[in-house]
C-alpha cells in the first residue's frame, strides 16, 4: 500500500481509504491475488497422476481434534 500510496501522491496525512486508493489504480486486493495463486497450483496439481505427492496430501483427512494446547514446537 505504501507504493500505492506514493504513486498517487497520496500520503496518511490526508485519511484516504486503502479501497479507494486500490479502485483508483484498478489494483485487486491481496488476498483475492493469493486465491488466485492457491487455486491456480490447486488445478496444477489435481492434473497431476494419483500417486503424486500433492494429491496424497490433498486427500489426506484432517487431524482429529483441536490440536496441543500451548505455544507449537
């Protein structure tokens, strides 16, 4: 956002909206960017034969429940 912000000219000082700044550029948000990256690796690897690594670990079930209390190791 601080490039955004210093290619419009535009700095904190003067309160504008980030969403405003992106529409003005016509710039997407960055979790809509890494969605877009996630399902673009997802549709690689599902083209992938079924005993590839990827396609193990996608059909892998969840660990039950909620996990160690506690900082993680």
């Amino acid at each position: 956002m601080d490039m955004l912000r210093w290619m419009c000219g535009v700095t904190r000082k003067d309160r504008v909206r980030n969403s405003r700044i992106r529409g003005s550029l016509h710039v997407r948000d960055i979790a809509d960017k890494l969605q877009e990256c996630r399902l673009r690796w997802y549709g690689h690897v599902l083209q992938r034969p079924a005993d590839y690594v990827g396609n193990k670990c996608l059909a892998m079930p969840p660990p039950p429940g909620p996990g160690r209390r506690g900082r993680p190791k």
